[in-house]
C-alpha cells in the first residue's frame, strides 16, 4: 500500500516536472528588429493647448554603418500630437510601425511652459508605466522647444 502511494507520488513530481520545463521559456521575448527603441522623449505644448510629443528611436543598424565610416544619424526623431502623454504615445503608433519601447530612454526633455502648467501628471505617466526606467534624466528646456533639442545634432 505504502509503496503504491509513494509510486504516486513519484510520478506526479515527474510529471509536474516536464509540464514546468515544457511552459518555461521566453514567451514574452521580442526581437530588436520588431522593437522602436526610444532613447529620447520630449514634451513640449502647441497653441491649442495639446502637448506634442517627440521621440528618439535608435536605429538597430547604426552600429554597422558606424565601422563601415558613415556619418549617418544613430536615431530617428517622431513627433505626435495628444491631449496627454498616453494619447500622445498612442497617436504614435499611426507614424511608426512598432509600439514604442520605453525600456531604455535615457532622456525626458520638458518644455518650459508644460512644466510651469503642471509637470506631475507628465512625471506621473512615466512613474506608472511599468516599461519606463525610474533613473531616466528630465530636463526642463528654457527659451527653446524640446522637439528642437533633440532633433539637435550631437556625436
């Protein structure tokens, strides 16, 4: 008796086994190619009061043309229009293929004006999304647009 309860036991831990090894793996993994990875956000606001959204995304192949001698640009710059951040984000998807990847943005330039009529809601959509870092650098731009610096070019 004892010894069947024990072979029972056996193999439900082999069984239960295979089963983890066989669903384990990287189910939600996506390739870079598939990825527009954002490097650079700006936020600045138009006449109409809606914030204009701009977006550095690094292209993947840059690292190539960089040793074959290129002096091309190792980014491209987006911009779309919101009545927030997320929908701003959202309008994004209409001028690029792929969802932004917030992941690895380095850089949060904040227009003057936005960051005088409240800078918590745009500080609040980047603490909350759960892709974007918490160590990203903001800068407030003073006199100049945020799309302007980083549309700059810089090596």
């Amino acid at each position: 008796m004892y010894m069947i309860v024990l072979y029972k036991k056996v193999k439900l831990i082999i069984v239960f086994s295979l089963l983890s090894t066989l669903l384990m793996g990287c189910w939600d993994n996506r390739d870079v190619s598939e990825l527009s990875i954002v490097s650079a956000i700006g936020i600045d606001k138009d006449s109409s009061g809606k914030l204009e959204l701009t977006i550095q995304v690094i292209k993947p192949s840059i690292a190539r043309a960089k040793a074959e001698g290129s002096n091309e640009v190792a980014y491209w710059t987006y911009s779309a229009m919101g009545e927030t951040v997320f929908e701003a984000l959202r309008n994004m998807l209409t001028i690029i293929d792929n969802k932004p990847f917030l992941s690895q943005i380095q850089l949060l330039v904040i227009h003057e004006e936005v960051a005088v009529e409240g800078i918590s809601e745009v500080i609040d959509f980047f603490e909350r999304d759960h892709e974007a870092r918490r160590r990203t650098h903001i800068l407030i731009a003073k006199g100049v647009k945020a799309k302007d610096i980083l549309k700059a070019k810089s090596e």
